[in-house]
C-alpha cells in the first residue's frame, strides 16, 4: 500500500523488523530524495511519529515503531575523499561497503568498522559502532569531524565534536554519536581515514584450551596489535577460544608476486542461507559440533598469515542473510560492557547461558579501551561479551533480566543497537548520563518528532508535546 504524504513524497507499508527478526511491526517507509523534502517531512510531521533507519542491522527495535513513519536516505549517497586530509565526506544513506570499495583502491581504510560492512553512515554514527580496533582507535564518532543534522524542527545544524567553541553544539553533536537517531537525521558526515599501502591484514592466530589463559592473553595483546577479537566456545565449560590479532601489512613487505596490486579489494558473499529454516535446527548437538569444527579448524597457533581484509573484518558477510539460520522465531544477542574488575562476569554469563540451553556458535570477546564523551555511546574500557542465541530457548529471559542485574552492579551496561529485551530501569541504571542525554535531545527535538520501538521501551525520550 502507498500512502502520499507531501508533494512529491509517497510512502509504501512494509513489514519490518531488526535484524534479529524479533517483533516484526507493519509501518510506512519513505525516501526523501531531496534535504529540501526531508525537511519539509520533519516539519510538517506529528509528534512521536519519525525515525531514520540505515540498512536494518541492528538486532532489536532501533529502527522502526508500529504504525510509525521510517525515512530512509538512499539518495544521499554522495562520497568525496581528500587524499591530503585522510578524510572522507559522505552521504548518511551510503553504505560502508560502497565507502570501502572506493577508499581501499586510493590507500585508506575506516577508522572502525563494525563486523559487517553493510551499515550505512548514518547508522554507524547514530550506534557509535565499535570494531576489533577499540583499545587502540576507539568507537567511530571519536573520528568524526563534522556531521550535518536535521533536527526535530526540520533545521539543518552543522556539528562538530568541539562545537567551534559552542559547547551547546559540540554537546547537540556527542548526544547524536550513540543517540539512536533520536536527535535528528543524520544526513551528512565527514570522517578521518587510515592510510594503507596494501589491503592485506598480517594475522596471528592462537588456540586457548580454557577462557583464563584466553583473557590474559588478550590483555597482553592490547599493546601489541591494532586489531584483536576472540572467538569463545559457549558450550564448553572450560572456555576454550581462538584469539585473533592483526594489523595493515605495508606493501614493501609483501611477498613479489603481490606488489604489483596490493590495493586489491573485491569482497564477496559467497553463499545465500535459506529462506526458510526449522526453529529446532540449533541447538546444543549442532552448536557443540560446530564449535568443535571450528575449534579444530583454527591453529594451534600460526603467525603472519596473509589475510584479505573481507574475511578478517566481516567473515559473516561471506554468508546472505545468515540471520534465518536461527529459524523463524528469530534470535537476539547478548552483549555488555563490563570494566576490567568485574572480569568474572564473562565466565559467569557463558556459565548461565550453557545451564538454560542457550546454545551459541557466535559468542565473540573483545577489548575496550577508553571511551568518548557520548551519553548513550557503549564501550568502556574493559570487556565486552557478545552472544547470539535462539529467541526461543525456553527461560532464557529470566537468566538474561539476573544476569543485567549483575552487569548493572559492576558499572557495566548493554549495548542499545543490539537490544531487544532490557527493561528500562536497566537503562536507567547502567547509562549515568540518560538525564543529561535526555535534556539535550529536548533542545533538538522540543516537539517530540522521533520515535522508536526501542526508545519507547526503554523510555529514553519524554513526550515533549506533552510540554
């Protein structure tokens, strides 16, 4: 069904969800094509009615709202580098795969890139996405350098992280890093870069028979490579893992019969999962083994491999649409935030997960380091968890609300574009800067214009025409 809106402007009902498929709602899409229609839409629009939305990545329910309006920006797809600067300007509706097959070949590579590609700008900023490079680089608002919003009164602001002096504006700037697009619509950004001579990654690889010797090593590898992740086996009670760790290999070092073009990039997906898959397909017999064949499959340890950056940075990309493995109950992940002392909670959370039944091939652990001035932006430095499981594990809801209680106790906290489930006192708990965030969002948006399923359960925004 279309539905006009504006002149020039139609908007098609569609069904949507994350990319957990959880909770799908029935809502109207529009693609403005123009900033001109984009804000005349946001003008003219009711209160609690609006969100912008990138390629539907996030798991939960970031980027939609039943009976709501969702504006995707396809046409602000622009993309200039500057080769001097190391930066990039780019439309918010551009994905970071189109971003990389043009930047690569020029000899630049993201600042941060999330484990997958197929996020747009907007999105990635609106999340503060955060990559295996944290504890080094940080999340991908810390390399922004200007960003263009729409606010809720369809005014278009330019915002840097220092605001030019305005602290106003470089505080409207941090609450829209992390702010689940609900400052505005992010329509523009420009970004700095890292220089490359190759697109080749130097990767070590190590086996870990048990989760104690895995973190440790993972510590130690902060000052040692730029990029690091491990890959956790959640069924095993010891913990066993593979860590990870690499960095950009400079030209001059690769072997002869790759210098003639070691800028290549051409990434692809390689296989396609069915449409449609029984809820029962995992489950702890197949998760087990899987986890023992990739366990098995990486070294023991193995040094300087050569990988391309494809694979090394978003291996699940190699795979369309891999969320319908999970069957059509759909799956949600499981990731926090914790500080280096509460450390335990890593065993404590793969401990209850094993007890429910919640089998779990992706469980992922990585390093924080510092984080940035954003409210509602998620690493701090220390540990972060990332489980994928089956939504329909029976009692799995209860064993998540315990184990938020003990995140929340140890200073830690969920990451919001993953989430689908915490409750809103949880939120309030964990992100000590909600009420400041909440303040800002009301100068940007004093009608109340943006809306999301998550932030209203979560509470994150008042009805500000209620006001």
């Amino acid at each position: 069904m279309t539905l006009t809106l504006l002149s020039g402007l139609s908007a098609e009902t569609r069904t949507l969800s994350g990319w957990g498929r959880t909770h799908p709602v029935s809502t109207s899409v529009v693609q403005p094509p123009t900033l001109e229609q984009l804000q005349a839409l946001i003008r003219a629009a009711s209160p609690r009615s609006l969100i912008a939305r990138g390629l539907g990545r996030s798991y939960g329910d970031a980027a939609h709202r039943s009976g709501g309006l969702v504006i995707e920006l396809p046409a602000f797809d622009q993309i200039t580098v500057d080769p001097a600067s190391a930066t990039v300007t780019a439309g918010a509706g551009i994905s970071l795969d189109h971003i990389l097959r043009v930047i690569v070949p020029a000899g630049f590579f993201l600042p941060v890139t999330p484990g997958t590609r197929n996020v747009t700008v907007g999105g990635a900023i609106a999340a503060d996405v955060h990559g295996k490079n944290h504890h080094v680089d940080g999340s991908f608002g810390t390399h922004v350098q200007r960003l263009l919003l729409v606010d809720g009164t369809g005014t278009l602001r330019e915002l840097t992280p220092s605001g030019r002096g305005n602290v106003e504006e470089a505080e409207w700037f941090w609450a829209t890093v992390g702010g689940m697009g609900l400052t505005g619509v992010i329509v523009e950004a420009t970004f700095s870069l890292i220089p490359i001579t190759s697109s080749l990654i130097s990767v070590d690889t190590t086996r870990y028979r048990d989760l104690e010797s895995l973190m440790a090593a993972m510590v130690e590898a902060d000052s040692k490579y730029r990029y690091s992740v491990a890959w956790v086996d959640s069924l095993d009670p010891r913990g066993r893992g593979v860590l990870t760790c690499g960095d950009h290999v400079p030209a001059e070092v690769l072997p002869h019969n790759l210098q003639a073009d070691p800028l290549q990039y051409d990434p692809k997906a390689l296989a396609s999962a069915p449409p449609f898959l029984p809820g029962g397909l995992l489950n702890k017999f197949t998760v087990r083994a899987f986890n023992e064949a990739w366990y098995r499959k990486a070294p023991k340890q193995r040094q300087a491999e050569l990988q391309a950056m494809a694979p090394f940075f978003h291996p699940l990309d190699g795979v369309q649409d891999w969320n319908r493995i999970y069957g059509p109950a759909g799956f949600l992940q499981y990731q926090f935030a914790v500080p280096d002392a509460a450390a335990h909670l890593v065993s404590r959370t793969l401990q209850a997960l094993r007890e429910v039944g919640a089998p779990s091939f992706l469980t992922v652990l990585k390093r924080f380091g510092h984080g940035n001035p954003a409210p509602l932006s998620f690493p701090m430095p220390g540990w972060t968890l990332a489980a994928d499981v089956p939504a329909a594990v029976p009692g799995l809801l209860p064993v998540l609300d315990q184990l938020d209680q003990e995140v929340a106790a140890a200073g830690g906290r969920l990451y919001l574009a993953k989430d689908s489930r915490q409750p809103a006192a949880m939120v309030q708990r964990s992100y000590p800067r909600l009420a400041e965030w909440q303040s800002l969002v009301k100068a940007l948006d004093p009608r109340g214009v943006f809306v999301s399923s998550l932030s209203e359960r979560l509470a994150l925004t008042a009805d500000n025409s209620e006001t």
